[in-house]
C-alpha cells in the first residue's frame, strides 16, 4: 500500500442536509445534494466521479481518493477540486476496506477506483461506517447496495473531424437510478462533461444547443484519465 499524502487542514464539516452538486448534476440526486453516509456509484466514468466531488470537496473542506493511480493533480484541479484539501492512496491493495474504514473516520468525501470485489458483507460494513460517519462514498464501478447508480449512457466528443482533430468537449447524458429516495423513475441530464473549459458545464452555457433526437450519438467506453 503506498503511503497516503496527509494534510494539515481543520477538522472537515459534514453538513446534516448534504454536500452541494454541480448544478447540471444535481437533478440526477434527491434533493440536489449529496446526502451524508450514501454511495453513489458513477459507472467507471472518471469525469463523472470527479464532477460530483468537486463542490462537495470544497464545501466539505477534505476529500481522499483511494486506488486511482490513474488519476493525476492536473486532471484533479482541471474538474475543480482543490489538490491542497486532498490525499492520495494509489495502491491500499487487499486492504482497501480498512483504509475507507479509516479514512471515512476524517475525511468527508472518499473517491474509490476499481479496488477489488465489494462482497455483500464488505459492502454492509463500509455502509455502517458511513451512516456513522457521515462520509460520502464515491465509487468508479458498480458497488451492491449503492443508494444511487450513476450512468453515461451516451456521449459524443467535440473537436473530431473525420479521422483528425483535437477533443475539446464531450456531450453525455446521464442516467440516474437508485433505492429509497432514489428509487423510482431512472432521471436523466445531458450536460457537457468535461465542457470547453475542463468542467461540468450546461449545453446552452458552453454556446451550444443540445444535439438533436435525429443526430447519431457515438458511444463511447469508460473515459480513463491519465497523468
């Protein structure tokens, strides 16, 4: 296991109605916030995982990501999160579930990478530890018993001509499900993500209509960020 960058920063504050969303992102959760002591689980999507964290990082004044060796600071800072409030576990190995145990204890927002199967009992356990914490756990893959199931289900990059050009932007929609107050109909968002500038952005504010029902939409695997 590499050794966690610990940081010293005051006490993180875990607010009772939830930690604040990106406003593209937050019809997709009940109530538009990120409620204490949940999982949201965000399909192996990396900028997806990264959009819900940011202002939940900020407001909650700590984040940790555990098992993303993939993940670097400028991909970090580019979505918005502040790498002055984070620390970094690349490789907890068989031990992730003690090291989310511990640093749920601290740390309001943990991001979790692809650490290893999450067994019904493991699951259970880490559930218990955050509904006593308040910790938010935010996971790149399926996780049994998340509160909500997050989705790209389609996506469409900008900047690509026929064979050349640069990717400057990705329109996605996103599909939401979930359980409890999640539950119900799947919702959906269509957003820029990662938009013209790096960040969740609405289709009309990036300077662009959303693509029309007619218009083929690529699908595309999971995006990984890479340093």
């Amino acid at each position: 296991m590499s050794a966690a960058r610990v940081i010293d920063k005051p006490s993180p504050r875990r607010e009772a109605s939830g930690f604040s969303l990106a406003a593209e992102l937050s019809s997709l959760l009940p109530g538009g916030r990120l409620r204490p002591g949940t999982t949201v689980s965000t399909g192996g999507d990396i900028p997806l995982l990264l959009a819900l964290a940011a202002e939940a990082a900020a407001e909650a004044g700590a984040w940790a990501v555990i098992g993303l060796p993939e993940l670097g600071v400028l991909a970090a800072e580019s979505m918005g999160l502040d790498v002055g409030l984070g620390m970094f576990v690349d490789h907890p190995d068989r031990r992730w579930p003690e090291v989310v145990t511990m640093l749920a204890e601290a740390v309001p927002v943990l991001l979790l990478g692809a650490c290893g199967p999450a067994t019904g009992r493991t699951a259970q356990r880490l559930a218990a530890v955050q509904r006593r914490t308040g910790a938010v756990l935010l996971t790149s893959g399926a996780w049994e018993g998340a509160d909500v199931r997050l989705a790209v289900t389609q996506a469409r990059w900008d900047g690509v001509g026929v064979g050349h050009g640069l990717l400057r932007a990705r329109r996605v929609e996103v599909t939401a499900s979930g359980r409890g107050a999640a539950g119900g109909a799947p919702r959906t968002a269509r957003l820029w993500l990662p938009g013209p500038n790096g960040r969740a952005a609405s289709l009309a504010a990036a300077g662009s209509a959303d693509w029309a029902d007619d218009e083929p939409v690529a699908q595309h695997g999971p995006l990984r960020v890479v340093r």
